[in-house]
C-alpha cells in the first residue's frame, strides 16, 4: 500500500490535536469536581472556589489558567445546558428616520412602512427595499434633501444621487449593526454570562446571542433592549479621592458589629510606612498567597475574616500604587481609583450604597466601574466620576459625536479619530481646556455607555476644532470597539428581540442524560453487529470506528463548535454512515473471495473497486450537509456540523486507517476472515426483478402521497411548528397528568379569547402551549405581558415552565425561505453532481425525481400519522434537517448502484445499453448490491431506533422523520429512482 507511512502521519498529528483540544475539557471538570467536594453541596461557596481560581494555572504543562481551559473545553449547547437564545433586530426602520432628522414627510414614512412589510413577508435588503419604494411613490425627488446635512458632509453631498444614498445608508446600517453588537456583547459580559456566544447574521440586521445557564427572561429583555446612553465625564484623580476612600473604610469597620478579638488585635499594630503603606498592606494580604489555596486552613480564614472587619473595604479594594524612589510606595498618577475582583464589585457597591457612607460621599461625586477586566485577570478599575453640573448631567452626551474612525498614529498605534458636531465641539474646547490647564496634572475625561467607563484618555491639550485622536495601549480590536461605542450616541437604532428561546436547566440535564444513553447504547450495537456479522474484519472496523468518534469530538472541541441535542444525533448518525464505507469494501473483497483470489488480493482489489462509490456517496451526503450548515441556523447547524466533520473523519478512518490495519495484520501473517458460518452465504444468488416491477412501486408510492394529499387537507394543513408560523410555545411540565382541553379552555380566556394550541408532549404530565397572543406586539415589555396570562391561565396546578420559545413573523418567514432554498439547492447541485460523475442528463434527472418522491413520501407520512402517534409530528427546522439528510440516504444508496452499473458497462466496453439488455443490467447491479445497501439501511435503521428510544422528548420527531426517511430511502432507491432510469431512456429513445 503506497503512502502508509504518511496515513500514519497525518492519524497521530490528528490523534495529538484532538488529545490536545479534549484534555481542557478534562481539566476544568477536574478543577468543577473539587469545587464540589471542597463546598459539600453549598453552590455559593462553589462558586467562589470556582471564582478564585480563575486567574490560577490549573494547567502547569501548559501555563493555562481556569479561566483559560473553560473558555476551550467542550461546548455544549443549550439544549444540554440549559440557557437563552436570543435573537436581536436592530431597527433600520428608525435609523433611516433619525439619518433623515425624523422627517414627517408621508411618503418618506409610508416608504418606511412599506419596506419593512416587506421585509417581514421574506425581503432581504431592507434599504434597497426602502429607497425603491420611496422612488415609486415620489418619482423624480432626491433623497439627498432628507440625508444631506452638516454632519454627514463629508460623506454625502447635497447634490448625490439616490444611488449614492443608498450606499450611503448601506454603510450606516452596517455600521448601527456592528455599534449594537459591540453595546449588546458589553452587556453581556457586564451580566456576567459564562461563554457567551455571539453573531452577527450575515446578510441581516440580526445578531444571535446564546447566553448557557441564563434563565431570568424578564431582566435578560430589559438589559439587552435598553436604549444606550454615551456620556462623556471629568474624573477625579486618585490623590483627590484616596483620602475619602480611607474615610469610608473608617466609617464601615465602625457600623460593622461583633468585631472579634482576633480582628482587634489584627489592628492593634500601626502600619509600617505611613498612610499609604497601610493602605497597600491591606490590600495585598487579601490576595496573597493564591486565592481559595488555602480556604481549608482555619487560621488563614481567621486572619482573613478578621482584616475583613477591621479594613472592610481595603479588604477588597486595592489602591493603585508603585514604588518610588525611595522604596515606599506611592500612588499610581490616574483616573482609576481602585481595583476589585469581580466577585466583590456587588460588595463594594453595596458598602457605597449604606447611608453612613452615602452621607460622606460628596454629591460632586459618584463612582463607576469600567467595562471589562483587566487583560488577563477577572478585576475591574473603579473611576471616580466628577459631577460638574447642578442638574447632575454630564459634560457632553452621545449627540456631541458626528462620527468616529478606528485608524492608526504616525508611529502605525491604532488610535480611535473622534469627531465632534459644531455644537459639541464648543463645549468640547471648553472642557478639554480645563482638563490640560495645569500641564504638571493633567486630568482625564471618562467615555461612559451604560453607566461604564469604556476608556479615561488624559487630555494632553485644548482641542478648539472638535477632532480629537484618542491613542494608548490599544488593540486593533480595541479601537474598533471604541470607535463603535463613541458613534453608538449618535443615532438611535433600537434592538428589539425577535426570537428568543429558553431551556431550562432540569430539561438540559434530562436532554444530557437522554443523549448520553442513546449515544452509548447505539454505539454498542453497531460494534456487536459488525463483530458478528463480519468476524475478524469487523474488530478492524470497530477500531477505525473508534479512532473516527475521538476524530469527531477532537475536532468539533478544537474548532468551537457548540454541541447540542441533534449534534449528539448527528454524531450518532455519523458513526451508523460511516460503517456504510467499510460494509461496501468487505462486501467486495468478499465477491473477490468468491472468485477464488487469495486474502491480500482480495483486500486490495475490494478496497479499489469500493473507493468509487464511497468517494460519491459521501460528497453527495457533505454537499447536503453543507448547504444544511449555510441555510440552517441553530440545532440545524449543530447537526449539519458534526455531519460534515463526522463524513471527512469517516472517510479517513473508515478507508485509510483499516487499510493500513489489514496490512499489519498481513505483514504478522495474522488470520483475516470476512464472514462465518451464519453469514457466509447471506445475500447470495439475488435476483429480484426490481424492474420488472417497477409500475407496481409507482402505484404504492402514488397511493401514499395521495392518501397524504387526503390528509393534509383534512387537517387544514401542515402541522407547522412556531418556528415556521410565527408565535410562543412554552412547554410546561405538570406534577400530575392534565386534560389539554380544559387547559385550552383556561389559557383562551386569559389570551383575549384566542385560542392557543395545547398538545401532550412525550407525557400525559407534559404540555406544549403554542399561542400567537401579542406576537406582532414590539413593545419590550409584551413578554412578560404574555407570560403573566399564561401563569395566570395555569393557576391552581403545580407545573414548571422547562422551555419557551419566541418566533416573530419575520424571523418564520426568513425560516421558511431558507428551508425551501436548502432544499431547492440541493436538488440541483445533487444532478449538476450525477450528471457530471456519470455523463448522463437520464441519470440526474432520474435520482432528483427520487429526492422529490422521497420528500412527498415523508411528508405524507407526517401528514397521515399526525395525531395518531403519541408524540408531536411538528414540521420546523429539525424536520428540515431531517428531510435532507433523508435525501442523502437516497443519494448514497443511488449513487453506488450507479456506479456498479458505470463498472459492467465499462467491462463490457460500451456507453449504454438498450432494451432487455439494460433491464437486466439494472437488476444485476441492484442485486449485486443489495447486500450492502440492506445491511447499510438496518444499521442506521437500528442506531436512530436506540435514539428514538433512549433520546428524549425534545427530538423524538425529528429521529421518527429520520427513520421513516430511512425506509423510504432504501426503497426508493431500490424501486425508484434506478427504474425511472430505464422510463427516461426509453422516452429519450421513442423521441429519437
């Protein structure tokens, strides 16, 4: 075998990274589990352990912290967490109102109505649908009147053409988009979400936020859609406000009570060196010697509890400070004031909050904290902000800001170019002037967003002009954040949440274990069957199938991607699919066996004539899985993902690794056999006359769809789910079973007398409540409105909300468009693939016939089967991903006795044949490979059974879409679509 020595190369580079990507996960878990043991069930000691070994090296080898492993171990999705997904819209509608001075022009407003109706139905380009709308309904005015001021001169000329406009509006909007994503991502961070996961969408004004382990909706609404307010403020500097903080710490050891004898005699000392030393020392002896190292130690508890009560704020607070000259320490010249751990900024606020304090607090004065730690720790800068006005406003708002640029000094340091209005630039000469009068201290101006400091540049000099260049130890990142953040008070673009969904953590942890058990369960199975079915050769493809599921993980954990339920389920599948490569080699080297060759001949020759069909087959289920992962989004993508990786692992594994395998087995001499005496005859001496009766297959296949067709218009449609039709569905669990009609008699009184939809979900205990009550509302505060109606509705029973969902009309409609396109493109690009691998139109356009008799199989199925099956048979994003995947079932089956047909016909020497003579080809070929293809179907048939089983509630329709799809599949591509070949030809052959 030529290129062993790099197939084993390249499979112990991967095993390393993979090792490399899973031993954070390993160790961060081991660092969770004693947090557990060290807090004996108490979560709020867990938490601090947890906190303070954040910044510890947890990873000696490595040097990586806890923060550091946590950020990279495996990342689970919140359908195994638990947590909130939310999606937000950025509202264009009233940023080009505000761009236009808030016009009340009625066609300009009715041009804004009109797009965003469009866009809500599924249009794309919200300002290319506004300025052609504008153009129709006011013919030959310029939008340059409305957009062209003083502040956007530069950008935009009074006489630019609405083209120009357009571009002009185009650059806004995306700049708005980025500005919300840099605010919303602070908030987020502020709010202190443990791996957040944030996009923007491409091609939209829309940005995804999955928030793991959130599960408070009401504040998450509010703090993600508050209106951002950008202020600029003078500080104090340090030497002006150490003496008050000294006071306060004075002040609360004095209110605080039961002050031990330890902590008096703790105090009984003077500090060495002064004032200032004492401050230091207080601060340093509440970190030294490594955050919780030594939290089990009682006389280091002791000491720390009794500095707490002697020096309650400097206990957690330390002054900025450096050694001078003459070795004592001095304070460090700046704005900052204090630095806290993060676990201790609630402390501190709270101290600052106590009317003791508040009372010594001058009201000039009024503290904040900035945005984010500092690089590479978890503790944040405190400022002292100067209130200079009697109305307590600040110096200068957001609407001083014309605009902002990222950009780079003379020296190539990324510094941020800030420019002001000429109203603001006024004011801005005249506070930058104070601020630089005295050149021996010169002072700072703090840039504020939602009462944070983002950055507190020291004012070199008086800026007259209005333009003013902001410079420091920058980041290119850095400059880019703040320059969005300095614009974000510019214009108004409201975000308002347009889908959320929530899952509990009870639902998380059940959807864990639900996963975990169908995982394993499925695994066994198939290693028992190929052990069985295959002897010898089956341990070799049990290894490969090994080594491929640490492939799989390895690599989905050192990429990021997030794993979830129907991941997991893809996964699953992924290791069903792959067994499919090693089922297609053993059965041709056991045909080779059969003609009399020895076992290294056979392994060779049944590894070459595989490789075809198994190359087609899984580009065709990757270009499915592809299209999935750029049309899906959410837990379509998360199993799209791990389809992809897990189809290029399996490839590897499944051909090269076991190849090199069978030849150290060769070289040792070892005994290799492919069957035993229960299979060695299986499947042999075929002949089914598949085409023969082909008539009879449309006839079964046409009565199905059509007593689907029956169905679907006696239910009134499809069952769509929330996320194809717009609305909320919550799913509520009951401590005892509930009757869904009386519940839906209750929840439509409280919904204004609109009936929501009640279906048991999983268990009579269980309910799925779909309702469409206030959907269209945009007002913030409609999700509580509507979660209030509903716990009112379900008063006086016992039951726990687990899982919620929110759609709006224009997230289902852009749903429903990227699901027909998924499917539309993958039709295509499935004939423009066949077409070019066979060379013949007959060929492609006979499996895409297959694909949409297939899709109208399932559906129908769905359709007839809908509320007679004791689970829910939605159609959403799950059943999309369902449906293709179902279609690459089809594919792959096609596609391999395609290519036994292209071998005879290569044996024979011709292009085709005609007549009895290609019917009888067809059915050698469907016959010769109807080993592999019935032993490929009952393997998955078996693995999405366990999952069906073991998998939980939350993905039951979506496994039943999938094994119904199975069945259809193989029959399809057994019965369908190589004999609609033979009807293709034959019409091709009457025209001729």
């Amino acid at each position: 075998m030529q290129g062993k020595g790099f197939i084993k190369f390249i499979a112990i580079v991967l095993a390393i990274v993979c090792a490399y990507a899973l031993s954070f996960t390993l160790v961060s878990s081991s660092v969770e589990k004693d947090a557990k043991n060290y807090a004996k069930g108490d979560l709020a000691k867990e938490k601090a352990y947890l906190d303070s070994m954040s910044t510890e090296k947890v990873y000696p080898l490595l040097g990586f912290t806890y923060q550091d492993v946590k950020s990279k171990e495996i990342n689970l999705g919140l359908d195994l967490k638990g947590g909130m997904n939310v999606t937000m819209e950025i509202s264009l509608a009233e940023l080009v109102k505000s761009l236009a001075d808030n016009t009340t022009d009625a066609n300009f407003n009715k041009a804004l109505q009109n797009a965003q109706t469009q866009l809500n139905a599924g249009g794309k380009d919200y300002i290319k649908l506004f300025v052609d709308d504008f153009e129709k309904l006011s013919p030959g005015v310029k939008l340059a009147d409305y957009f062209s001021n003083q502040d956007n001169a530069s950008q935009l000329k009074p006489n630019a053409s609405n083209s120009e406009v357009q571009s002009f509006l185009s650059k806004e909007a995306e700049s708005a988009i980025d500005r919300s994503f840099t605010i919303l991502r602070s908030r987020i961070d502020g709010f202190g979400v443990v791996s957040p996961n944030m996009q923007k969408q491409p091609g939209s004004n829309r940005i995804l936020i999955e928030m793991p382990g959130v599960q408070d909706k009401e504040r998450i609404s509010k703090l993600l859609q508050g209106s951002a307010e950008l202020q600029f403020w003078q500080v104090y500097q340090i030497q002006e406000v150490v003496s008050l903080l000294e006071n306060i710490n004075k002040t609360l050891a004095s209110t605080l009570k039961d002050t031990t004898a330890v902590a008096k005699d703790a105090t009984t000392a003077p500090a060495a060196g002064g004032k200032l030393a004492g401050l230091e020392k207080a601060a340093a002896d509440t970190t030294k010697g490594g955050k919780l190292a030594g939290l089990g130690k009682k006389d280091s508890t002791a000491a720390k509890a009794a500095i707490a009560k002697s020096n309650p704020l400097f206990s957690i607070l330390s002054i900025p400070t450096y050694q001078g000259e003459n070795g004592q320490p001095a304070l460090r010249p700046g704005p900052i004031v204090g630095w806290v751990a993060q676990k201790d900024t609630a402390k501190v606020n709270s101290y600052f909050k106590t009317p003791e304090v508040a009372a010594s607090i001058p009201s000039t004065m009024k503290f904040m904290w900035s945005v984010k730690p500092m690089e590479g720790s978890k503790v944040f800068e405190l400022y002292a902000i100067k209130v200079t006005s009697a109305d307590g406003k600040p110096d200068l708002g957001g609407e001083a800001v014309s605009d902002s640029r990222n950009d780079f000094d003379q020296k190539g340091k990324p510094e941020v170019t800030m420019y002001m209005t000429s109203e603001g630039a006024a004011k801005w000469k005249k506070i930058t002037a104070e601020a630089s009068a005295d050149r021996n201290n010169l002072k700072s101006i703090a840039i504020v967003l939602d009462n944070q400091v983002y950055s507190a540049p020291t004012v070199q000099n008086e800026i007259p002009n209005g333009v003013s260049s902001i410079s420091g130890n920058f980041t290119q990142e850095d400059t880019k954040d703040l320059s969005n953040i300095l614009k974000a008070g510019k214009l108004p673009a409201p975000a308002r949440i347009a889908g959320s969904f929530v899952v509990g953590p009870t639902l998380g942890a059940q959807a864990i274990h639900d996963g975990l058990i169908s995982f394993v369960i499925a695994f066994i199975v198939i290693l028992i069957f190929m052990a069985l079915y295959y002897h010898r050769a089956g341990w070799v493809a049990n290894f490969a199938l090994l080594i491929n599921l640490f492939f799989i993980i390895g690599i989905l954990v050192s990429l990021g991607a997030v794993l979830t339920l129907p991941g997991i389920a893809g996964i699953v599948l992924t290791i069903g699919l792959s067994v499919d490569a090693n089922i297609l080699i053993f059965e041709r080297v056991r045909e080779e066996l059969a003609l009399g060759k020895n076992i290294p001949t056979a392994i060779k020759e049944g590894f070459k004539h595989a490789m075809p069909s198994i190359l087609d087959a899984n580009i065709t289920v990757f270009i499915l899985g592809a299209i999935l992962y750029l049309f899906g989004s959410g837990p379509v993508q998360g199993f799209a993902t791990t389809l992809c990786i897990g189809i290029l692992s399996s490839l590897f594994a499944a051909v090269a690794i076991s190849r090199v395998v069978f030849e150290a087995m060769l070289d040792r001499k070892m005994e290799i056999s492919f069957d035993n005496n229960f299979t060695r005859n299986a499947f042999k001496n075929l002949a089914f006359n598949f085409v023969g009766r082909r008539k009879i297959y449309y006839v079964i296949s046409t009565i199905i769809i059509i007593a689907g067709i029956g169905m679907y218009f006696k239910h009134g449609g499809l069952n769509l789910g929330v996320d194809f039709k717009g609305g909320r569905t919550y799913l509520v669990h009951f401590d005892k079973t509930v009757n869904t009609e009386d519940l839906k008699s209750k929840l439509s009184v409280v919904f204004d007398n609109e009936t929501p939809e009640v279906k048991t979900a999983g268990e009579d205990s269980q309910v799925k409540i779909t309702t469409t009550f206030h959907i269209d509302d945009q007002d913030p505060k409609t999700d509580k409105v509507v979660e209030d109606a509903l716990n009112k509705g379900l008063a006086g029973s016992k039951y726990e909300i687990v899982s919620s969902q929110k759609v709006t009309p224009i997230i289902a409609s852009d749903i429903v468009n990227g699901a027909f396109y998924a499917v539309l493109i993958s039709c295509i690009f499935m004939f423009i693939y066949i077409v070019v691998r066979f060379k013949k139109w007959q060929y492609g356009l006979g499996a895409v016939l297959a694909l949409a008799h297939d899709v109208l199989m399932v559906l129908s199925f769905y359709t007839i089967l809908d509320g007679v099956l004791p689970f829910s048979l939605e159609i959403g994003q799950d059943f999309i991903a369902a449906i293709l995947t179902v279609m690459g079932y089809t594919m792959t089956e096609t596609v391999v006795v395609f290519d036994r047909i292209r071998e005879k016909l290569k044996e024979a020497g011709k292009d085709d044949l005609h007549g009895e003579e290609r019917n009888n080809l067809i059915n050698f070929a469907l016959n010769s490979t109807l080993s592999r293809t019935i032993l490929t179907s009952l393997t998955v048939f078996f693995v999405l059974l366990v999952i069906f089983i073991f998998g939980g509630d939350s993905i039951r329709g979506f496994i039943f879409a999938l094994l119904i799809g199975r069945v259809i599949g193989t029959y399809s591509s057994l019965c369908i679509s190589t004999p609609i070949v033979i009807d293709l030809g034959s019409s091709a052959e009457k025209r001729k």
